[in-house]
C-alpha cells in the first residue's frame, strides 16, 4: 500500500508555497501519493502516514497557521513520521550563513520528534507581494526593509524532498499510523 503524505505549509507571500509544492511534487514523483495544503486549510490528518510541514519565518518565529496545526495535530503528529521545513532567510548574506532554528522549531521537536529539520532560503518580489490584512507597522517594515530576490536553492530542496521519498520507501507507514 502507497503511503499517502500531507505536505502542509503557512505562506505569507507565496515563497513557502512554492517550495511546499516543490516538495509536493518530487515526492510524487517518487510514486507516493501527496496532498499540498494551506495548514490553516487543512482537516483531520489521520488518513495520512507521513506529514511535512513548513512554514516562513518572521521575527525568528513560525507563522501562527502552522504552529497552529502543530498544536491541533499534535497528538496525530507524534505517532508519524514528520518532517519539517522553514522559510526565510533573505538577501545575499543572510541565505549563504546557517541559520538557527526558529523559536517555535524548539518545542514542535519535544512535541512531535521531526526526523529533520530544515532552513531554506526564501524569496520576496514587492512588485506582486499582498500586503492585505498587514497592519500599517507590518506594511511598512516589509516594504522598506525586506530585499527583493529570489535566494531559494532548488536542488537543494529537491535533493531533501528526495531523502523522504527515500526514507519512506526503507520504512513504508500504513495510512493510518
């Protein structure tokens, strides 16, 4: 039976999406059968056997979406294999130095055990950002401070995507873990 996986994610401009649907798709690719949500979207995950769940940085911290659905999953989480990924760092400098966890990386690992967790670079276009429901200090912070850019490194993410697909198939789960 095909282990069947949730790749959820929290997205403020799109960059985190992307990658999740990167990840989405490498990993069906790898003959596994993959949903792609919104975590503030998702439902019930006990159909899953795996999940990966990522989310961007802001202020050294997961968007609320996510730790959210950590927090209502977290019982579902803990019995499965569970990976997960940030999005953040942006600007020449920043996406080349390592990058510490974020704040809340810390207790999802206590609550949930990730088998890995990673830091990729992410991408900011002020031209097609949506600014809608940031408050005017958000705003302007975002539009005078965030560089534009795109420092995600894909064959990175793919070549991590693929290290699940490959842990999966050493170690298959039943849908129902």
């Amino acid at each position: 039976m095909e282990t069947r996986v949730l790749v959820a994610y929290a997205s403020r401009f799109g960059s985190t999406r992307a990658i999740a649907l990167r990840i989405g798709g490498v990993l069906a690719a790898a003959g596994l059968a993959v949903d792609v949500q919104a975590a503030g979207d998702s439902g019930e995950i006990d159909v899953y056997g795996a999940v990966v769940i990522g989310s961007t940085v802001e202020a050294g911290r997961w968007l609320p979406d996510a730790v959210s659905f950590v927090e209502r999953h977290r019982t579902e989480l803990a019995v499965r294999p569970v990976w997960l990924f940030s999005s953040g760092p942006l600007g020449d400098r920043s996406a080349r130095a390592p990058q510490p966890d974020p704040k809340d990386v810390g207790a999802i690992r206590r609550a949930v055990a990730p088998r890995d967790h990673r830091v990729f670079a992410g991408s900011f276009d002020r031209a097609t950002a949506d600014f809608d429901g940031m408050g005017i200090v958000d705003r302007t912070v975002v539009r005078r401070f965030l560089p534009d850019g795109d420092w995600r490194d894909w064959p990175e993410i793919e070549a991590w995507a693929r290290g699940i697909a490959a842990a999966l198939a050493r170690d298959p789960v039943s849908e129902h873990a």
